[in-house]
C-alpha cells in the first residue's frame, strides 16, 4: 500500500466506517422487513451522495427554504428505502 498524502487515508477511513454504518442499518431493515432496497450497496451511496450534494449546494436565499429541502430529501430517502 502506498502512503496518502496528508489526512487522505484517515478521511477514506472514516468515510468506509459511515457507508459501512448505513448500509449495515438499511441491511436490517430489509431483514426485519421494513426496507426494500433495489441495492444494499448502492442504496447508501446514493443517501450518502444527496446529504452530501445538498450541504454544497444549499443557498439559504435560494429558490426553496430549508425547511422544503428537508422536506423533500426525508420523502426521497423513504422512496429509496421502500417506505
């Protein structure tokens, strides 16, 4: 393995543990039968790739306030998961 420069190695650490986290989570609810993923690999990434868009996106003078947004990712995120 090569060596990362600067903090690189720690953020793709950390970054591993919380898709592990979340599709550890997802994965339990479809087998408590509360989910239904179409991919319990790519489902998380997605959740992931959308908060993640959305906090470099975001203008608070912006054409939907705050509240709207989350409004719409919470309803989007339950599609995801089937809910």
């Amino acid at each position: 393995m090569t060596s990362r420069p600067g903090n690189v190695a720690e953020v793709e650490r950390l970054r591993k543990l919380y898709e592990d986290e979340l599709e550890a989570i997802l994965q339990d609810g479809v087998d408590a039968g509360l989910f239904r993923l179409d991919d319990t690999k790519v489902t998380p990434l997605a959740i992931i790739a959308m908060l993640t868009g959305i906090s470099i996106r975001y203008q608070a003078d912006g054409r939907l306030s705050l509240n709207r947004i989350e409004t719409l990712y919470v309803g989007m995120v339950r599609r995801l998961v089937g809910l």
